[in-house]
C-alpha cells in the first residue's frame, strides 16, 4: 500500500492553526500566577488604528447647552451620610471606615529640595493667564503649602497603558507624598496593559465615549472624561488591585468607587481578598461614590442586585498628589464634549480637581499641514468646557509630541513637518484662553527628537507613540517644569520668610537698643539718686 | 463574549490597510513568525498544493512567492538578490562550458567571487572604514551616510559563491533554468538566516516530482516550529529583555555574579534565538515537503571546541570548511599550515560577523583554540576529537571547559568594544560574591527560571527529542494544531507582557544582523 501523502495537509494545517489563533480572541484576559494574560488579538493590524484618518466620532462642542445643563444642576454640596444610619434622603456618599488614615503632618520642603536636580535643559511652563494670581500658581501654591492636590491627565494613546503618567506620579509622589494610582476605569470595551495596577473584570458591559453609537441612548450623557462607562448586573464584577511597579503604588490607606444605579441595588465592596461589605445604592441618576478608609492592596466591586452602571475606581491615600490617568484612543480632545458636564461636575466635586493636563494633537497631524486654527478653535471649546467641568482647577495644555513619518519614495523617516506648526497653534489657543501650556516637542527635543526615541528604544519603531521608557524621559521633563516652577515659589516663601525674619531681628534689636538706652537712662537716674542718697545714708550710719 | 472583541468592518477602508500591509514597511519586516507570515503561507499554500507535481510551474511559484517574501523582508534590495543570483548563474554556465572543453576556469570562479565579496564588503564593512578614516583624518573628511544592510545577504552571497565552486570543481552539473537557480538562492524559509544549503542535496529536491510528506515528516515540522517558537520566540525574547541586556548595560549593579550569570545568560540567548529561528525554517520547508540541512545539534554539549564547530550552526562551519578551509589549502600543505589555515578561517568567520576588534578577538579566539585542540590530538595520542568517544569522567570536565571557552567567546562576540569585556570580567574577578545570589531571584526570577528551564532542555539527551516526535506525530492533526495554537498563544501573551514591562515588542532575530 501506498503511504499517504501529507503535504496538502500544510494547508489544511495552516487554515485551523489560523482558525484556532484568531479563535483565542475569545479568551478574556485572566490572571494566574500572579501573572496576567491578556486577550490577544491577530487582525489587531487590520483594525482600524489610533492613526486612522476617520475618527470614530466628532463631537462638536456646545458651550450654550453646557452652561444651561450646569445651572440646572444643584449647586448645594452633596451631603455626607453614613451608611450605618439609614440614609434618608439618598446619600451621595457611603463611607466605610475600617482603619482611620493616620494623619500625618508633612513636612514643609524647601526650594533646595524640590529644585530639578542635574543640570537638563528645563523646558518652562508658559503661564498665560492675567488674573492677579494665576490659577496656574495657586496650583502651585497648593503644593508650596503641602496640601492635597488632585491631577487629571488628559490624553490620546500617547499615554495610553499610563505611559508617562505612571512616572510623573511616581516623581511627584516620591517628592511630594501621596500614594497609590489614583483613577481606573471599571470596565473597557478592549484590551489594555497597564503595569501600574492590575485590573480584573468580568460581566460588564463596557461602553466607549468614541462609539456613541454603540452606546445605549440612557448611557450616551452620562460618560464622564475617563471616556469608559460599564454597566453591569448581579454578578458583574471588577478587581482592582495595586502592583509593586512603583514605590507609592503597593498599597494605598483611600479607596473609592464611582457609581450610580437608576434603581436602587445592591453591591459589594470587598478589601484584600477578605474583608467585605454590602452596600445598597439608593436608586437616582446622582453618581454615588463609596468611600473606603483602610489599608488596601485589592479592592473588589460586585453587584448583588439590580442593575449598576460603574465608572471606575480611585487608589490613593496620604497627603499628596494623586495623578489620574484618563487616555481615550484616537481622541483628538473632542471626546471631552461627549461627556457629561452634569457627570464632570458631580465627579468633581468627589474628587476635587486641581489641575487638569489636556494632551492631544497627535492624531490630526498630516504630513506637511501647516495651518491648524481650526483645531486652535476647537482647543479652545475644548478648554472651556473643562474649566466649566472643573472650576477649581488650573488648565494646563501640552503641545504635540514630536512625530515623524516615513518617506514613501525613499522609505526613509522624516519630520512629519506640523509639528511646530500645531505647537505655535497649541500655544496660541492657550494664550487666547488665559491658561498655562508646556511645549512636549521641545521637551523631546532636548533629548535629541524623535530618532534618538526610536534609537534609545524610547519609542515605537512608527516614529509617533513613545513607550514606557520615553514616557519615563517626558514626565521627567514635566516635573522638572513643575519642579522648577514649586522651587522658584518656595524660594520666593523662604526669601519673604527670611526678609521677616529679618525685619524682626532688625526689630527686635532696635527694641533691644532702645532698652539698653532706657536702661542706661535709668540707670544712671537710679545710679544718681542712690548716689544721691548714698552720702546721706553712708552719713546716717555715720 | 463577541461583543468585547472588536469586530472587524468589511469597508473600504480594510482593504486600505490590507493594501497598505502588502506594502514593504522598514518598520516592519516581514519573518517566519509574524502574523502576516501565518496569512501569507495560507494564500501561498493553495497554489502550492495544486501545483506541486507540475515541477515547472511549481517552481516558478515557489520563485516568485520568495521573491515578494524577499521584498517585504527588505524592500528594494530584491533587486540585488536577482543580481547576484543572475550573475553566478551565468558564471556557472560559462565555467562548466570551459570545464568541459578543459580548459582553466579560475578566472570565473575569482569573477564570481570577488563580485560577491564586494557586494559582502560595500555592505558591511563600508561603515567600519569610513569610521576609521574619518577617525585618523578628522571627521567630515569622507562623508557617507549608513546603508541598511540586506537582510540574509551573506546567505545568499555564500551560497552563490559555493555553486560556482561546486561547478567548477565538477561536483555539480549547472542548473539549466535561470528560475531553478533563483529558486536555490531564494526558497523562503531559509532565506534569511539560513541554514545554507548545499547545491548538490538541494537541487534534486528543486527537480522532484511531487512533493512527499509522511506522517513523521509532519510530525517533525510541528515540533520543529513549536519548539523552535519556544525557543526563539519566548526563551531567547524574554531572557534578552528581562536579563542579558539590563546586565549588560550595568542596569543591575557591578556585582561579579550578575556578569557571570549575563554571559551564561546571552549563551543560552544567542543559541535559542539563531538555533529556534532555524528549526522553524527547517520546518516550514518540511511541510512543503522540502529536507533542509540540520542547522545545530545541541551543541553546548560538545566535549571539546571542534565537537562545537560541528554542532553549531553546522551549515556556516561546514561551508567555512568546504569553501574557505579547503580553499586555503586545508591539511594537505604541512601541520603549521594546518593550524595557520584553521586560525585564518575562524578569524575571516569572525570578520564575517561584522568588522571590529571583538569579532576579530571573538574569530582569533576560536581559531587559536581550534588549532590548539589540534596540537593536542596530536601531543597526546589517547586524546578523543569528540565527546562521545571519551569516558564520562573525561567527559562532563571537557564539556565543561569547551563550554566557557565558547561562553567567554561569545563576550567578546556580543560586547559593544574591548573596554566593555574587559570591565565584565574585572567585575568577575574581583567583585564576584555569592550574596548576589539573593537579589538575583528576587529581582530577575522569571529570567533565572527561563535559564535553568533552556539549558536544561538543551541538556535532554537527543532520545527525548526523538521520543516528543514521536508524540507529536502520533497526536494527530486535531492535536498538532493545538499544540501550536498554544504555543502561538503563549508567545503572544510573552510579547505583550514583555511591551508592557519594558516596551519592547517584536524585533528581528540577532543573527539578521550578520
């Protein structure tokens, strides 16, 4: 008998092997091992990528409808309840104190402390506000002052996965105090790596900010600028656990949960794998926010009961800077008008923002383009809407990062050549709304552009997205910005300290001179009368 | 489930980027383990299966699907491969006509040989020299501008040279179609890092009619590319990443163990990542039916130093021999030429590696060992050329001692200059300390796993290779399939977790750059 041939069963072989991997696109991501896997995707290059010319969505912004949604909105602060005693009327929020944070008093840094260290060329902050103090320095006087301060970091992929922002927290934090990764969203409609913190789900239903479509019409207002919103059911659940990554990220003494059901239901929240709780979320459009004092490692959200729609949850604890990674793919800024104002505000006053970076630009670049004022105009609405989100907050812009495209004839990478362009209308759209701005171009440029990202391995071989190592080197020029702009506070505080100091020693000398002389004066009065007395008393004893 | 995965929209735009990623990306290169790759060798293999008994027509299938391989791996230089592989087809026609007229053809084989070398020198040593000139004489006194080297061109250009040779020294006949040639220098799977093959094994499986496959031959091929995933994709990727480089580079501290464990650490590397590229080569081409030489037989544990050279990369050693060795005269002018031809070859195939005082130092060094083994075959009359002919006892000592001889040559070969092993094996001698030990688990763990788990399947005698074939063969299609499937899987769920903690992804094997 023959032997069989196998060799068509190349193909066949070929065709199941490709069956089975595009098949493991079903595998959500888990984790074992301490070890997580996740979902994998081989037609991820035939998907439409963040560099994709059609956006999914353009939002437009409509800054009439938004003043009229804000003052509709109650301006009465949300008040506190705890769960224990029966919450009536429906508490905004539920708090759970296991272990009271301890509060430590930190201690005041001086300038010498918090002053760049090396001698890198120092990319500034441009400060264009003109009110008498900027809101940009009383960000930076929060800081001077030791007091809590809340960032949110606005962004495209280029910080996707907390590229940069995991170092610019971890800088800020390691300098100035605070701990652990601050917001992270509940549920996200794909996959993400994030070595910052590990995140587990399941049973949720994740929406994306960019697909309104795909979005149900009850859900399409209610997004808030994280750009994710998960609903769930009984069942639904989200683990968010620190990681060792970094110094301040271990373990954390806060944790927070931001929620709402339109019906009332039931969750449980559930602290290092052991300690639990329920809670029931009285039902109302309001978002609800569990608030948990404890220390905390992993933090676990399920429903029990009803239906929850869940934004995500915020690690953090001590006093200090609290960082918050919100990047939404293929956003160009817009994005931001298809978030809830209602939503921004109420999260907002939970939160309380201080600064808000807004980092886009990346992806309306085109090879050669030159003339951005439309972006510059919509930049500006996008501003507007955030300062209306968040009134307490500076604003702060950053210009585009440096890009370059490859040449199609030669195939060799050149400058995409708007980079400059777009940074000039980035700027100018900031100076036109009075906020601060920070030119990343400039930063990169001061470790040689982009070539030397891609030959230092700080960037992907695409010449446009940086990776963990470049994000590492522009959030080290970032805070080196804002290091320098805290030192030069600090150093005005210590100059005016030290011109007190002096005025009071000055004083304290001329009262001292002044009693001397009184004193002399006196003394010789004294000195005269009992001289004057003297004889007459020597004569008495005589 | 499907909901959470992004669907795919059949629109225009798809077939923009389908279009888009036909396209040759510099960025982008095309390898045996790219998703792209699993695409192509789909659509390729519809043709191939209904072609392959219609030789002609097969071949030139075969042809021009390497052909556009050969683009995606490295643009334009297509053009080059059709130029060396047109001029030695010619040349061989030219040299075989003269051989049979009796007359001298070593005029067209130095032709042959000098257009090769040339093309091997402009490429890579061009950038040496201009540095060196402009070193001596000021910079800016030559300008030049790099040029990326053509990816497996020392391939292709030492498998040209030997077809030529082969010809003339009348061991093979000219192919007689300019195609069956083209075929010869550019067969996909070994297009880019080999293994070389020889003419004479390699052109009757060109002519054959029909391709046969058997059970064992697929069950072979499947453990060759699972493994050779393992090997290359996982073991040789992670440890690089995870350990070697951050060493290397003094990320991890000047301790004397972490320097000793980074060189046991690259052996391993440089050996999973050329050695599992290679058996996912040798086993594509199994499934097209298609025998190519093995490339590595295991061979850090070889006894002594020529036991190596014939267990590593098998196909350069034996053309080295057959071709530079040979040429220089071999063993047939007198023992000192002896030596001085193994030294010369080892030192040409350490220039080969690219031009620099390490490759120099790193072929110096293994020629001078070679020719000393050969002093002492010689010296001692009881002394054994390879392992398997010695007593235990002699055995495990002289593997160990051929080991570090390789291992300490493969500092020289991998580190950035001389300033950079001499600091490696300073911080050996005089900071070494057991202590380290701690912070090397702790800290690099999942590399000290990945160490002990490679050397230990490098250590598995080759009846366990043989025994996994067997299984895998008889686990059927159902099964093979799975296991690379899993495989896949895992190499994916590598490359992810290694871009998030370290943002390196993807990346070409290291021998593409020789």
């Amino acid at each position: 008998m023959k032997e069989r041939n196998y060799m068509p069963r190349m193909l066949w072989f070929t065709l199941a092997v490709i069956v089975g991997v595009v098949g493991l696109g079903l595998i959500p991501p888990f984790e074992l091992w301490g070890m997580s896997f996740e979902r994998v995707d081989v037609l991820s290059e035939l998907r439409a990528d963040d560099n994709g010319e059609e956006a999914v969505v353009e939002y437009t912004a409509d800054i009439e409808r938004l003043e009229e949604e804000l003052a509709s909105m109650s301006e009465a602060k949300p008040e506190v309840d705890i769960v224990d005693s029966l919450p009536e009327p429906a508490p905004v929020r539920y708090e759970w104190i296991v272990q009271e944070e301890p509060m430590v008093k930190r201690r005041q840094l001086t300038s010498a402390e918090v002053a760049p260290v090396g001698d890198a060329t120092v990319v500034s902050i441009e400060d264009f506000d003109t009110l008498e103090v900027t809101r940009y320095e009383r960000f930076i006087d929060k800081l001077a002052d030791m007091q809590d301060v809340r960032i949110a970091f606005m962004g495209d992929s280029f910080v996707e996965g907390d590229i940069l922002t995991s170092d610019l927290r971890d800088e800020l934090q390691t300098l100035l105090g605070g701990r652990g990764v601050g917001f992270v969203a509940c549920d996200i409609p794909f996959a993400t790596v994030r070595k910052s913190v590990k995140r587990t789900s399941s049973g949720w239903t994740a929406y994306s900010v960019m697909k309104p479509k795909s979005t149900p019409e009850a859900l399409r207002d209610r997004y808030f600028i994280s750009g994710y919103i998960a609903e769930g059911r009984s069942g639904a659940t989200t683990r968010w656990a620190s990681t060792d990554a970094f110094a301040t990220l271990d373990s954390c003494s806060r944790g927070r949960v931001l929620l709402y059901s339109r019906d009332t239901s039931r969750v449980l929240v559930e602290l290092n794998d052991s300690l639990s709780r329920e809670f029931e979320i009285a039902g109302d459009d309001h978002v609800r926010e569990i608030y948990v004092e404890a220390p905390i490692e992993a933090f676990r959200l399920k429903v029990l009961e009803g239906s929850v729609v869940c934004y995500g949850a915020s690690l953090e604890g001590g006093r200090g800077v609290t960082v918050d990674n919100f990047s939404v793919r293929s956003n160009n800024g817009h994005a931001i008008f298809g978030t809830g104002a209602t939503i921004n505000r109420q999260i907002d006053q939970m939160l309380g923002y201080d600064l808000v970076v807004l980092q886009y630009g990346l992806n309306i670049m085109q090879p050669g383009q030159r003339a951005f004022s439309r972006y510059r105009d919509q930049l500006c609405d996008m501003i507007a809407y955030a300062e209306r989100c968040f009134p307490d907050a500076a604003i702060l812009v950053l210009g585009v990062s440096d890009r370059w495209i490859k040449n199609e004839e030669s195939g060799v990478y050149e400058p995409i050549g708007s980079v400059d362009a777009l940074t000039s209308y980035q700027r100018a759209a900031a100076d036109s709304t009075h906020v601060a701005f920070w030119s990343t171009a400039d930063a990169m440029a001061t470790y040689g552009g982009m070539p030397q990202f891609v030959a230092n391995g700080w960037a992907a071989k695409d010449y446009t997205h940086i990776n963990f190592a470049g994000g590492r080197r522009v959030a080290e020029a970032l805070a080196r910005a804002l290091r320098t702009s805290l030192a030069a506070e600090l150093q005005e505080r210590e100059a005016e300290a030290q011109r007190i100091a002096e005025e009071a020693r000055r004083r304290e000398a001329e009262r001292q001179m002044l009693i001397d002389r009184n004193m002399g004066a006196a003394a010789i009065v004294l000195d005269s009368i009992i001289e004057g007395v003297a004889p007459v008393a020597n004569e008495d004893v005589e | 489930m499907w909901s959470k995965m992004e669907t795919l929209k059949f629109d225009s735009a798809l077939w923009e980027r389908v279009a888009s990623l036909l396209e040759y990306d510099a960025a982008a290169p095309l390898t045996l383990t790219t998703g792209f790759f699993l695409f192509a060798f789909l659509i390729f293999g519809v043709g191939y299966v209904v072609l392959h008994r219609r030789v002609t027509l097969r071949n030139i299938y075969v042809v021009l699907f390497s052909l556009y391989f050969y683009y995606k791996l490295s643009g334009i230089y297509v053009l080059l491969l059709l130029f060396v592989a047109l001029s030695d087809y010619l040349i061989g026609r030219r040299v075989a006509r003269r051989r049979e007229r009796g007359r001298g053809t070593r005029g067209w084989v130095a032709l042959s040989v000098v257009i090769n070398v040339a093309i091997l020198v402009y490429f890579k040593a061009t950038d040496f020299f201009v540095g060196l000139v402009n070193d001596l004489y000021g910079s800016g006194t030559l300008q030049w501008e790099s040029v990326v080297v053509p990816a497996g061109v020392s391939f292709f250009v030492f498998q040209s040279i030997a077809y030529v040779v082969d010809i003339a020294r009348g061991t093979i006949a000219p192919l007689r179609r300019f195609t069956d040639y083209l075929f010869l220098l550019s067969f996909f799977p070994k297009m880019f890092l080999g293994p070389l093959v020889k003419a004479r094994e390699f052109i009757p499986q060109i002519e054959e009619r029909g391709k046969v496959v058997t059970s064992e031959d697929m069950g072979r091929a499947v453990t060759l590319i699972a493994g050779g995933l393992v090997k290359y994709a996982i073991i040789a990727k992670a440890l690089g990443v995870l350990f070697v480089a951050p060493a290397f580079d003094g990320e991890m501290g000047e301790g004397g163990l972490v320097a000793l464990m980074a060189i046991y650490g690259f052996t391993l590397q440089i050996y999973c990542d050329f050695s599992g590229y290679s058996d996912i080569a040798v086993g594509v081409a199994l499934m097209m039916g298609f025998r190519l030489p093995d490339n590595f037989d295991a061979p850090y544990k070889s006894a002594t130093i020529t036991e190596f050279w014939r267990r590593w990369h098998i196909s350069l050693s034996s053309w080295l021999r057959d071709y530079l060795y040979i040429s220089l005269g071999g063993n047939r002018r007198g023992r000192m030429r002896t030596y001085l031809n193994l030294f010369l070859t080892m030192l040409l195939g350490g220039l080969w590696h690219g031009v620099g005082l390490t490759f120099i130092a790193w072929g110096a060094l293994h020629g001078v060992a070679l020719a000393l083994h050969k002093v002492w075959l010689e010296v001692v009359p009881k002394a054994k050329r390879v392992g398997s002919e010695m007593k235990l006892a002699w055995r495990i000592p002289a593997v160990l001692l051929t080991f570090h001889v390789v291992a300490f040559g493969w500092l020289l070969f991998t580190a950035e200059d001389m300033a950079q092993v001499g600091d490696m094996l300073r911080r050996i001698v005089v900071n070494f300390s057991f202590a380290e030990i701690d912070a090397l688990v702790h800290g690099s763990g999942v590399a000290m796993v990945l160490m002990v788990v490679g050397y230990a399947m490098h250590a598995l005698p080759k009846s366990v290779d043989m025994g996994v074939q067997r299984m895998v063969t008889r686990l059927g299609f159902v099964g093979q399939c799975i296991v690379v499937v899993v495989v896949i899987w895992m190499v994916m769920q590598c490359d992810m977790m290694l871009a998030a903690e370290c943002g390196a992804g993807g990346g070409l094997p290291m021998y593409a750059a020789f």
